[in-house]
C-alpha cells in the first residue's frame, strides 16, 4: 500500500503551507460533509476532491491470490466487531475551509487504509502474505509519524494528520490482531519516545485501552469463552464508571451478563447484536419470570416461596453491584434479579399466611388442603433432588458435554415422576452412554436417595430407574449395584465440584 496522500502532505504537493483550496471548492464542498462507509465510496470521493493535485491509482493496490503456488496455505477469517474497534478521541470543530478540507482528506484515507487492508486479507487468503501485508502498511505509517515529527514544521493540520495516523496504526492492530504477534507492531509507549520523541498521550493511551477492551470482549463473546469473559467484565464495569453515557459500553456489559446468564440456563450461544435486541430481552424476561411463577404458586406458604426465591438467586452468576446512576437496560439477569428481590420483599410481607389454591363451584368456593399438601412435599423432593444431580447438565474435564439437554430433560422427567407416583415411570427411553462412569452416575442417585428417603430401607425402585435409565448399566446385575449404592468413587466431591464451576464458565 502506498500512501501517496499522506506521503503528499508531509513532502509533496499537498504540503498545507504550500496548498491553496482549489477554484472549484463551492462544487465541491458539499461532499466534505459527506460520511461514506464503503471503499468505493470513499475511493471514488478522494479520487474527485483531489484530482487537481495528486492522481490517485487506488486500482494498483488490489492483492493477488497466489494460493495456487502454496502448499496448504493457513487462512485464519478475520472476525469483525459489531461495534468496531475504535480510538475515540477529541475533535475540535473545523475553523475554516482548509480546516475541512484537510480533515476530510485525512480521516477518510484512515478509513481506506483499514477497508484496504480488509479486503486484502479476504483476497490474500493466507495468514504469512495477509501478515506481510498488514506489517508493511504498519511500518509505513510508523515511518510517516516519524516524518512529521523529524521534517516538518508544527502546524495545526500536521498535528491532525500525525494524531490520525497513530489512531490508524493501533485500530490495525486491534483488527488484524487474529493474525499479527506482539511482535509484529510496536508497543504504544515505544511509539511515543521512539517515533515521536515525546512523552505518552495519556487521553489516547485511555482511548486506546477502551478500545482494546471492547475489542476483547466482543471476540470472547464470538468465542464463547466464558473465563475471559469473566475476566474482563471487572474492566468494563470501570469503564462505566469513567463514562456512564457509553451506550457501546452498557451494551457491550449487558451483552457479557446475558451470555453468562443464559448459558447457564440453557446454553444459547447467541452472540451482539441478537443477545441484547429488546424483544429478545423481554421475551427471555418473561419466560424466566412465569416460569418461576408458575413454581411459585403451587406452594402453601411464603416461608416455601422465600426457599426457591434464593435458590433462583444463587444461579444468577454474580453480578456487581452498580450505584442506580450506572443502568444496565438491556441485562437479563439483572432484571430477573430484581424481579425476585421484588417478589422476596412481597413475599416476607406474608409470612404468616398460606397460600392455599382453591376450586370454584359456582359462587361456592371449596378447599383442597390434602392435595396442596401433597404438591407442595413432592416439589421439595424434586429441588433438593434437583441439587444432586444437576451437574449432569455440565461439562466433563475435557469440556465433553456429560448428557445432551434432551437426555438431561428426560432423566428430569423420569426422577420427577417416581417422586410425584412413587412408582417406576412408564416407557422410560434409555440414555445413551454419558461421559461419567457407572460409579459417578450410581453414587449420585444414592445421594438423592439418601436426601429424599434416608438409607434404610433402600427403595429398590431408584436402583430399577438407575439401571433402565443408563444404558451403560445393561449387563449390571440389579443386586451388584444395590451392594455398591453407598460406595463413594474416589474424589467424587472435589470432581462434582469441578464440573459445576466448570458449567458457569
């Protein structure tokens, strides 16, 4: 890549002490105003504005496919942001028309030079040549600041153009970074007292940090890599603090806590801008919401109510507490969280009373106390089971899926009904070989056997249900599981506890 506009304003015909507007300017100074996002557009624009000083052949720079003279060429796609990464720095409005003219020319050749390079890239298709060429546009920038600095004399336009450049130089770096090392690029403090011979700018270097962490947030988002997520949330929160109106930053923020969220609850991978479109929000609210609900009602009193209230809390990952003034519309869990604290404080109002469901005959009105009684023992047995065995919706220590949603749902199904029937489930569909052994899923049922019921007597019915569940006990004898039901697999807790931290990654 050439760079004949900036190369013309340091040394060439476009020197801003030597340039005059041009006699056609009234014609075309609308087009200064203009904010075109396409290469075309803003090739086709430069191309017009400056046709009288410098003859631009931007066709001369297009990348050529050599794959076909490479043995297994290694192409890495290039991940765009939504929000893309960019160094937001302070502008001050143009004073005169030169002042326009010269910031039209240099904030739209910043913006061909990163379309370039990305349309390069798609062409190149191999991670050494699109590497090459990234590097050399890197360098040439790198050798254009320290022209301005070394040759030129200060003014207010070369300033601009040197602040451009440097913006230019480390959005590359942030957009290429799938494919370009540390050490491909030089550091932004090196930059300063190497190439510009001054001291760092603090305003940009925080510009520049903002720019890498909404950069990094949004590829681990892409990634579903929860611990980097984790990891960086802390970051974005004091991003927050330092600028409250960012909505880049809420909704990069809201975005990472319903990822966490849901990926709890039901795995979505959804990544920006789905996972923080308002109808979706609302929706998932909804759901969550009358689901819980629905839990809710079928309890006799509040004391029962205020039990799953916190146990619906405690599988929110935890969230930092924001002064009222930092909002985060747009966070699932957050709502959903307050909904519960909402309903808690409704609820610890009512303590005393019981919530006992009623059946309407015409204007007479009958209670069933026995069967409430009944749901509401039975729903107790399925939460504190529920306990004992949800780590099989997880993940193993090779982040092997333990069982698929619909074999975890179906073994809900099937634990659920020989609590509610005490009686074995009908037509139980086995589940097909999961990532724990025999001995891992055989403890796990005498846990919630033990919970539930005690150890004596042992219901032969969970140990039936075990055994037809899991096809991975077909050639098991019924008695040799019975004599092992109690016999605790060698660091059993430590890995269980490992797999649930593992599943809130």
């Amino acid at each position: 890549m050439k760079l004949e506009i900036y190369h013309s304003i340091i040394h060439g015909s476009l020197q801003p002490q030597n340039w005059q507007l041009p006699a056609n300017y009234p014609e075309i100074s609308h087009i200064l105003d203009s904010n075109q996002t396409s290469l075309k557009e803003i090739e086709d624009n430069l191309i017009l504005i400056l046709k009288d000083s410098i003859m631009l052949q931007f066709k001369d720079e297009t990348a050529v496919n050599i794959n076909h003279f490479i043995n297994d060429p290694q192409h890495t796609p290039i991940t765009e942001d939504y929000y893309q990464p960019i160094i937001k720095l302070k502008q001050t409005p143009a004073k005169t028309p030169m002042d326009r003219f010269y910031r039209f020319i240099i904030t739209n050749e910043a913006k061909r030079i990163q379309l370039q390079l990305s349309r390069s890239v798609e062409i190149l298709k191999d991670d050494i040549c699109s590497k090459q060429e990234v590097k050399e546009t890197l360098a040439l920038l790198a050798r254009l600041a320290k022209n301005i600095v070394e040759h030129t004399h200060p003014c207010e336009i070369l300033n601009s153009l040197l602040s451009i450049i440097t913006k230019t130089y480390y959005e590359i770096t942030l957009i290429f970074d799938s494919i370009l090392a540390k050490t491909d690029y030089i550091s932004y403090s090196d930059f300063c007292t190497i190439k510009l011979h001054r001291e760092i700018d603090i305003e940009f270097e925080n510009a520049y940090n903002t720019a890498i962490v909404l950069h990094e947030s949004q590829q681990a988002l892409y990634r579903s890599d929860i611990e980097k997520i984790n990891l960086l949330l802390p970051t974005l929160y004091g991003e927050l603090y330092q600028d409250s109106k960012n909505n880049i930053i809420i909704e990069i923020i809201c975005a990472l806590e319903n990822f966490n969220y849901l990926f709890v609850i039901d795995n979505s991978p959804l990544a920006i801008p789905e996972i923080i479109e308002k109808n979706f929000v609302r929706t998932k609210f909804r759901e969550q919401t009358q689901k819980m609900s629905e839990d809710f009602n079928i309890l006799s009193n509040a004391r029962e109510v205020m039990i799953q209230i916190d146990e619906h809390l405690e599988c929110i990952p935890d969230l930092q507490v924001l002064q009222p003034e930092y909002d985060l519309p747009l966070s699932i869990p957050r709502l959903i969280r307050k909904w519960l604290l909402e309903q808690k404080e409704l609820y610890q109002q009512n303590l005393a009373q019981m919530f006992v469901p009623t059946i309407q005959h015409g204007t007479k009105t009958t209670q069933n106390p026995k069967s409430t009684i009944q749901r509401t023992n039975t729903q107790d047995l399925k939460s504190k089971a529920l306990k004992f065995y949800s780590f099989l919706s997880g993940y193993d220590r090779f982040n092997k899926k333990i069982m698929s949603e619909d074999s975890f749902s179906r073994l809900t199904t099937y634990i659920n009904t020989l609590i509610d029937t005490e009686s074995l489930p009908e037509d139980i569909i086995p589940i097909p070989q999961t990532a724990l052994t025999n001995e891992y899923l055989r403890y796990t049922f005498y846990l919630i056997h033990k919970e539930l019921y005690t150890t004596r007597p042992i219901r032969l019915d969970w140990i039936i249900l075990l055994q037809s569940v899991f096809t991975q006990f077909k050639d098991v004898e019924t008695e040799t599981t019975r004599k092992k039901f109690s016999t605790p697999p060698t660091h059993y807790d430590k890995d269980i506890e490992e797999i649930k931290n593992r599943k809130q990654k």
